[in-house]
C-alpha cells in the first residue's frame, strides 16, 4: 500500500503543475488600459466640447493636444490626433505531462483593425471654441 501511495503522489507532482490556467486576457487588458486611453473618443468630443468653452475648459475635457497652431489673425487652432489598433485574439491550448512523457498543443486566431480620430478646435481671439471638426476612420 506504501508503495502505491508513494507512485500515486509521485504522478500527482508530475501531472498538476502542468494543468495550472493561466490569467484570463480581461485581467491583462485591465493592467494595460489607462484614464488616458479613454479621454478622446468622438462621443465625448461631441457631448462635451460646446461653441463657447474655454480653452482650459476644452483642456480638462480632452486633455493636451498633439498640435497647436495659430493663424496670421493670432487665433489659435488645437488638433487632437489620435490612431489606435485593436488586436483580438483567440487563443486555446491544452498540455500535460504523465512522469517523463508530455503532450501538447494549441489553436489561436488573430484579427485586426485600426481606427484614427482627428478633432481640430479653433478658438477666437478671446480664447473662447468657435469651431469644432473632426475627422473619423475605421479600417
């Protein structure tokens, strides 16, 4: 009976370690997003920026802007450029191992797509938005 019990916990060690799950993508994409990531969106642009705002009002809502310009009037323009690229992936795979023998394998799919969202503020003289644009592709 000893001697099962010694070869029954031996294999246990072997196999369990092999069959630990690793984190799931959620847990992964949770540590990869920040506020930052989520401030410009063309929703927001179209909610919050309004005829009118101050520029450190348009300042706390997009936050800085990639390009700032000013025309020979002295009128400043903002431009928020943004592009990002989504990655989805399926991923499965299955291993284990039995003393010294193991198997494995695995099954992904990958798919990808980018998006740009260009928004120009013009401000009058003043430093008040007299205009907004924007400017949205996905491919």
């Amino acid at each position: 009976m000893r001697c099962f019990l010694s070869v029954f916990l031996g294999m246990s060690l072997l196999i369990l370690p092999n069959m630990a799950c690793g984190k799931k993508a959620s847990t992964h994409y949770k540590r990869l997003e920040t506020p930052e990531d989520q401030k410009l969106t063309l929703g927001k642009v179209q909610k919050e920026i309004k005829i009118g705002m101050s520029q450190a009002d348009v300042a706390t809502q997009l936050g800085s802007p990639n390009i700032v310009t000013k025309d020979k009037e002295g009128t400043e323009a903002w431009v928020y450029d943004k592009m990002a690229t989504e990655v989805l992936a399926s991923d499965s795979s299955h291993a284990g191992s039995f003393l010294f023998w193991g198997w494995g394998g695995s099954d992904s799919a990958t798919k990808r797509s980018q998006k740009t969202l260009t928004v120009v503020v013009k401000f009058d003289k003043a430093g008040a938005v007299k205009d907004v644009t924007y400017h949205s592709s996905s491919f």
